[in-house]
C-alpha cells in the first residue's frame, strides 16, 4: 500500500528499480543525521537551501524541517549507489563544500561550517559502506590504517 502511494506521488524511484524511493524509510523521525545543507540544483545549477535527512541509506530533502509523515521529499538519493563523499572548496572555490559522486553524477553540498561539513562526510560515507551491494567485508577499506608491507610467504619472520 505505501509502496504503491510512493510510486504515485513520486514516480519512479531515482534508484533506477521498482522499489519505491524511500524504500520504506520512515524518514520523518529517528534520522541518523538531518540538518541544512545548500544543494546545487541538478538541471538548472542554482543553489537552494534544503533540509536534509539520512536514514537507512537513503538521504532525503525538503524545503523546511517540518517533516511528518504526509511529507513528500524534494529528491532522494540511495547511497548504496554512490561512490565517493569528500570535500569540494577546490572544485567550487567555495568554504564548507564537498560533493557525493555516483557512476553517473557528482552533486555538489554546502555546509554552514566546517564542523558540519565533516559530520555529514563521515556520517555520509559510513553510510555508503554500511548500504553499498558492491563491496563485501574482505574488501571494506581502513582509511586510518598504515599502509601494509606485501604479503609474507610462509615461513618468513614477521617484523
């Protein structure tokens, strides 16, 4: 029922299958991490303040943070199809930016302060390792891990 409620407000889903965009995600409450976030727009390149919600793997956004359940997102991104999130000031020559990346897009954010920047990058990125399908547990990267020495064959000392 909600699923087919979804598909009539929104449409299809951005993700590209049948599911419904929000994949079920009671995204009005219980957020792992919402706040603003100035967005660059995806035809027109304006930028616009949005409100912003990630839960479940998904990041939604709307135009106020009055959200209930009648709420219909402004857009939606799943973030198992994202590839990267890291900081933009460079690309955009602009404090407090970076950007998320699929195959098939970069989109560009804003942040209100460097703090916040870092919060949504960390919060973002757990959530691509946690929701991405490509990547199993063996080929999950440590970032903050020393780069390692070749493999040893059996029978070498360890240093």
């Amino acid at each position: 029922m909600a699923a087919s409620l979804w598909r009539a407000v929104m449409g299809s889903s951005s993700s590209g299958g049948d599911d419904p965009a929000s994949g079920g995600v009671e995204f009005w409450h219980g957020a792992e991490r919402a706040g603003w976030l100035t967005k660059q727009g995806e035809y027109i390149k304006t930028w616009r303040r949005r409100w912003f919600v990630l839960k479940q793997g998904r990041l939604f956004w709307f135009k106020d943070p009055a959200i209930t359940r009648a709420s219909v997102p402004r857009g939606v991104i799943p973030v198992s199809s994202c590839l990267t999130v890291k900081g933009a000031e460079d690309v955009l020559n602009r404090q407090f930016a970076f950007e998320l990346s699929t195959p098939t897009e970069t989109m560009y954010f804003i942040a209100d302060a460097e703090k916040e920047k870092e919060e949504w990058i960390n919060s973002i990125g757990r959530s691509i390792v946690q929701h991405s399908r490509s990547v199993t547990d063996g080929e999950v990267v440590d970032y903050d891990s020393r780069p390692q020495p070749a493999p040893k064959t059996k029978g070498e000392p360890e240093e």
